[in-house]
C-alpha cells in the first residue's frame, strides 16, 4: 500500500497580481499571499520574464537518511522566458507563508532548465503577471519530517 496524506477542499478567491521589473519574484509572490492572507492556495498561472534566476536541484546526499536532497544554489544569468511555473502557498506552524515554486525555464538560445525557486535571487525582467487561487478546507502546512530530513508538504483537513 501506498503512503499517501490526502485532504479535501474548494477553490476560494483568485488573486491577480503584476510583479514589476527588478522585483524578487519568490518574496513578491509572499508579498501578494500575506497583503491579501492567503496561507493556503496554488500558483494557478504565471506570465514572466527573469534578468536571473536563482534555484536547486536535487543531487544525491548520502549524509541524507532519504538519501538526496537539494544541492548548493544555482544562478542563471538571463534573458530568461519563463515556461511552466507550479507552486503552492503553504505557511509553517507559526503562519509564516511558505511557496514551493518550480518552474521550467529557457534563455533566448533555447537552452532549457528548472528546479525549485530560491527566495533569494530570482529577479522578474519585464513583467511577472500572476493568478493564485486560494484554497479553503485545507490546511497546506510545510514543515520539516525528520525521516526524510528535509521541509515537506504535510496537508490536513480543516
């Protein structure tokens, strides 16, 4: 059998928001959640362009009792066309908003890539036009799971 944690909601509001250029696109997407309190919810659709970006990828990590994790930051300077942004906006047991963003990506020559955005380092080129859709009957908490060893998605019913 499967282990699996499953809880069931509705969709709630949608947020509409645009990110200017130079903003840090993973802190202003917090920025958006926190001015209109979501703490629940999903990244529905991104339009975006990056002057850089800043992600992980996971590498294996024997020190790790899971046996991978992410590895150090990489930096990838731009013009970079965004592709297939995902993501949910979870908070921690203290309802401090957490994203959990990956995002395929590719610069003008057409070299593609991805991973998970760092808060730290993702600046939005031209615009960030985004639609989140807040989630009500579920509580999408991150929290760190010590079997693992690394921040995981824990959802509960409300």
């Amino acid at each position: 059998m499967n282990r699996i944690k499953t809880a069931e909601g509705r969709g709630g509001r949608l947020i509409a928001a645009r990110l200017l250029p130079g903003s840090n696109f993973v802190k202003g997407l917090v920025e958006v959640c926190e001015r209109h309190g979501v703490r629940n919810g999903a990244l529905l659709s991104c339009i975006d362009s990056f002057k850089k970006t800043v992600f992980l990828d996971p590498i294996p990590r024997p020190e790790l009792k899971a046996g991978y994790g992410h590895g150090d930051p990489l930096s990838v300077d731009g013009p970079i066309e965004l592709l297939s942004p995902s993501g949910f906006i979870c908070h921690a047991d203290d309802g401090q908003v957490l994203l959990h963003v990956h995002a395929n990506m590719c610069l003008a020559d057409g070299k593609a890539f991805g991973g998970h955005l760092t808060d730290d380092g993702t600046e939005v080129l031209l615009t960030a036009d985004v639609l989140i859709q807040e989630v009500d009957g579920i509580d999408m908490v991150r929290r760190y799971d010590d079997e693992m060893q690394i921040l995981t998605f824990s959802p509960t019913q409300l």
